[in-house]
C-alpha cells in the first residue's frame, strides 16, 4: 500500500488549527480515542487511500527536537540524526505539509465514575457477559518469564474502558487471561473452545501456531485479533485478522534499509543466531534473506539452545571483528549476549524484532541496550499529541495498574482490540437503524473483519487492510537509548517513512513454516526404511 500526499488548503489547516484547539481544551474522552478513518470493501479488493494520507515515503509531522543520542559508539557508527531545521511559521517545506502544533497531552487519568452495566434486555441482546481471551507467555519455567506481561495489562485497560462505555453489543466484556507458557499453546486454546469464550484478543504467545486449525473448527468457532503473530501458519490462518498485519512473502526491512545506508562498511561484519525454537529460526531466516539482499555479510551465524548461555560468543564476535547483530530469537538470550559484549567493551549495532519494544526488555537491559533499533508500526509512546490514543491506552492503564510501564508491546494489544470493537459494531450495524445485538456471532465478526481496510488503529499506526491482510510498508525506526525508545527515523514525530522498499519480497523463505503438521500417529519411517530395502 503507498501513500498518497495531499496538501491541505489554508482554510482547511484553520479548521484543523480550530479542532484541536477545541479539543485541547476538552475534557479527554478516555474510551474512545480519535475517529477513524475506515472503508468496507470485499475480501480481497482494495480501496481509494483515505482522504488526507500522507505522501510516500512518510507520512506528514511537525518538526522538533532531535532524538537523544545513544551511549558512544566506535568511529565508525554515526550518531542519531538531527533534526531538521525549523521552517518559517506556516511555511512547509517542499514535499511535506506542516500541520498545526498539536495540543497539549490530556491530563493524568482518573479513575473513571461508576457507570450502570448495560441492559441487556433492552437492545434485546443476551444478558451474558461476552467473554473474551487474551493467550500470553506469562510463566515459563524462567526460560522467558513475563514475556507477554504487557498484553495482559493492555488488555485489562481495554475491557476497563468498554465497560465503561456500555459495554459491546449491550454486552460486558469479560477478559480472560489464559497463559501458554510457551509450550502450552494447543491446550489454552483447546480451553478457550470449551470454556464459552467469544474471540480471542491482543494475544501474544511465542508458539502460536500450535492449535491454529481448531480456531475454524465447528465445535469451536473462535475468531482472533492477536496483538502480534510469530508463527507463518497463525499468519495465514483464515480466522486471524491483524491491526498491523505482518505477511508470509514479505520481510519489513525498513530498519535494515536505514542501517545499511548509514553504516554501508559495519554491515560487512554481521551475525545472526539461530535460536533453536522453529518460530525463531524461520524468523532468523527471513530476517537473513532480507538482510542480505540490502548489502549485509554474515560472518557468524551459529545455532544456539535457548537455555544456553551466549555470553561465551561474545569473544567470538569480537575476534572476528562483528559490528552489527540481527536478533530474532528471545530477549533474555539477547540481554546474556549483550552483557557479554558489554563485559569485554565490544559495542556492536543490534537490528531487534519487536519483542525489544518491551518494557521488561529495556529495563533489564538499561545502556547495554544502547544501540539496539527496532521498526515499529506504531508511534512513538512520547508522542501522545499526535495520538491521543496513546494517551487513552496510558490512562487507563493506570487505571488497572499504577505502577505499570506502557510500552508498545501494550499498544500492539491495545490496537488489536480496537479493531475487534469495529468488527463487532459493524457485524451488529451499531449506529444504524438496523442495528441487531442479537446478530452478534463469530462468524458475523470474521465477516466484518474481513471488509475493513484504510485502517489505522484511532491513530495508534499508518492506515493498514486488516481486512486483506496485506502488510503496510509505514513504520519508524526507533533506537533504544536509558531504558527508553526514541525515534531516530523519520526525524519528524507523528510521522511515518511509508517507502515501498520497506517491505522485502522474500523467495527462499516465503514458505517456511506453512506446512501442516502430520496427522498423529502418522510417521514418515517407514518410507525411509523402504529406501533402505530397495537401495537404487
């Protein structure tokens, strides 16, 4: 999908000036965030870009201060770029529009008043909670605990926020936090099926593809909005609908394409490990072909077992001279290899999955995370006057949790439940005189899920087709840097670098992970043994 420019008149940038100075001053609406810009089209067609898309290449932002610099690196790594300079008042620079300022963050949140549950019987819809499941890595046995704290958390202020509102459908929502521990997949998901639960929501689970053919099945009937898809199985999945979706034939290289052209003599000397878990070494290599395919060498590529410990490979790295790491495998082995590194004064570039954008990931690492980059479909946390939904996602998340930290692990949660509230008002026609709480079923919601497109999450992302599940070039290289993420490119907040080159078409690897697993009890032994007994 490219974005399209389009300058806005003079009176048309009053008008905007004039709303956000309405809503600056406005008391923030904690539930329902920013209107959306959304069209219904059928499966598999697409849609006009929506009015007043961003060009391509990035997405329109006011320039400001230019991002910290991360801790120093060797002669050779650049620093974070500058800003741009500050243009005239009302005059934009060539190719881009300068919005008005944006307003002021909404006050810290408060706990919202009590409000009556909704009748149900009076929208004539069933006076059961909906119940709804979130499936997380919560306990692991200390391999990756409290890896998918965040969505939990997320997902907790979610339902606090809908009930808040009246609920979906003249329906409470009902969480239901069931934990997979990495390996438990299939039977949570089996548990879902049986335990009444509607769909599943904001969830994050490393294996997730364990289980994924029950989600159509007629004695289940489960529709999904996951937060983040691992597996390419959960990705193709019929069922899946995803706010930011993520496609088995392309590979976001945006990050790797910012870090090729700036550091185009580091790059020759890159590492990659194969962490021994299927999901992460089809990641690995996914992330390899792209990367090689922009210019990287890999000079070291070993293969690990995610209980061992990586510090030992930092002396490796340094004697073979690594600069730059790609990491698709867990962030705690990531924080052993880092501490390695760090031990013997070796600095290295780090191009991470999302699983870095976690809050327990950047405070475990603290400046041994300084040079680590991510690409993030979504903004910014910092960048709440560009996206009050940043801002209804951290209030009522403090709402549920005080002393939580927001992240954008937690925001990629809280989207995914965002486009599950438009699903089920448009399967109910919520707002129209036809509108039939009781039409309220999975299959309906699949169905509405599947028109969506021109999407973009009440302003958390770039307009995204969850509908087609066709994957969005935009996002923003963000570094991290004290704990924190920073945006590092494009300069300017609020906006997004929406290059088609962003997305890497991958060959060799397009189709790993598809297959279906064997029917049990079904072994390929006995072909082999009748090769042995017929040799040629």
């Amino acid at each position: 999908m490219v974005c399209l420019l389009r300058r806005f008149a003079p009176l048309v940038a009053a008008g905007v000036a004039a709303a956000l100075l309405a809503a600056a001053c406005a008391e923030p609406d904690l539930t329902v965030g920013v209107p959306n810009t959304t069209t219904t089209v059928p499966l598999g067609s697409r849609a006009a870009e929506p009015e007043g898309a961003p060009p391509a290449g990035e997405a329109a932002g006011t320039p400001s201060e230019s991002p910290p610099a991360p801790s120093p690196e060797p002669p050779e790594q650049p620093e974070p770029p500058s800003a741009p300079p500050q243009p005239a008042p009302g005059v934009a620079p060539a190719g881009e529009v300068v919005p008005p300022a944006p307003p002021e963050p909404p006050p810290a949140a408060e706990a919202p008043a009590e409000s009556e549950p909704p009748d149900a019987s009076a929208s004539g819809s069933d006076a059961s909670p909906l119940r709804v499941a979130v499936i997380a890595d919560l306990q692991t046995g200390g391999v990756a605990d409290g890896r998918s704290a965040s969505v939990e958390l997320a997902m907790l202020a979610w339902a606090e926020a809908v009930n808040a509102a009246g609920g979906l459908a003249g329906r409470s929502v009902e969480l239901v936090t069931l934990d997979a521990g990495l390996f438990g997949h299939e039977a949570v998901l089996a548990e879902a099926c049986a335990g009444g639960v509607f769909a599943l929501v904001g969830s994050d689970a490393l294996l997730d593809d364990e289980g994924v053919e029950l989600l159509a099945a007629p004695d289940c009937d489960l529709v999904d909005f996951p937060a983040r898809v691992h597996s390419p199985r959960r990705a193709a999945s019929p069922r899946t609908f995803q706010a930011v979706p993520v496609s088995n034939d392309f590979a976001d290289a945006g990050a790797l394409r910012w870090v090729a052209a700036r550091q185009p003599v580091r790059i020759r000397s890159t590492a990659t490990f194969f962490v021994d878990f299927p999901v992460s070494v089809i990641a690995a290599e996914r992330t390899a072909e792209a990367a090689r395919g922009l210019g990287f060498e890999l000079v070291y590529d070993p293969s690990v077992a995610i209980t061992e410990s990586l510090a030992p490979y930092a002396a490796d790295m340094a004697a073979l001279g690594v600069h730059h790491v790609l990491w698709d495998g867990d962030t705690q082995s990531l924080l052993d290899l880092l501490g390695g590194l760090q031990d013997l004064g070796w600095s290295v570039g780090v191009n991470c999955s999302s699983a870095c954008a976690s809050a327990q990931f950047l405070a475990a690492a603290g400046d041994a995370a300084d040079g680590v980059l991510i690409w993030s479909p979504y903004l910014p946390l910092r960048e709440e006057g560009y996206s009050p939904e940043l801002a209804v996602y951290r209030q009522w998340l403090a709402v549920v949790d005080p002393q939580a930290t927001p992240d954008l692990q937690g925001v990629a949660a809280w989207a995914a439940a965002r486009l599950f509230e438009e699903a089920v008002r448009r399967a109910v026609g919520a707002g129209t005189p036809t509108e039939d709480p009781a039409a309220l079923t999975p299959s309906a919601v699949a169905a509405a899920a599947a028109g969506i497109v021109n999407w973009h999450g009440h302003g958390l992302h770039a307009p995204t087709d969850p509908g087609t599940g066709e994957p969005s070039p935009c996002g923003v290289v963000m570094g991290a840097s004290d704990g924190n993420l920073y945006r590092f490119h494009p300069a300017q907040p609020g906006s997004f670098d929406c290059s088609p080159e962003n997305l890497f078409a991958l060959e060799a690897t397009a189709q790993l992970g598809l297959e279906s697993p064997a029917e049990p009890g079904v072994s390929e032994a006995p072909a082999a043994q009748s090769e042995a007994v017929d040799p040629p």
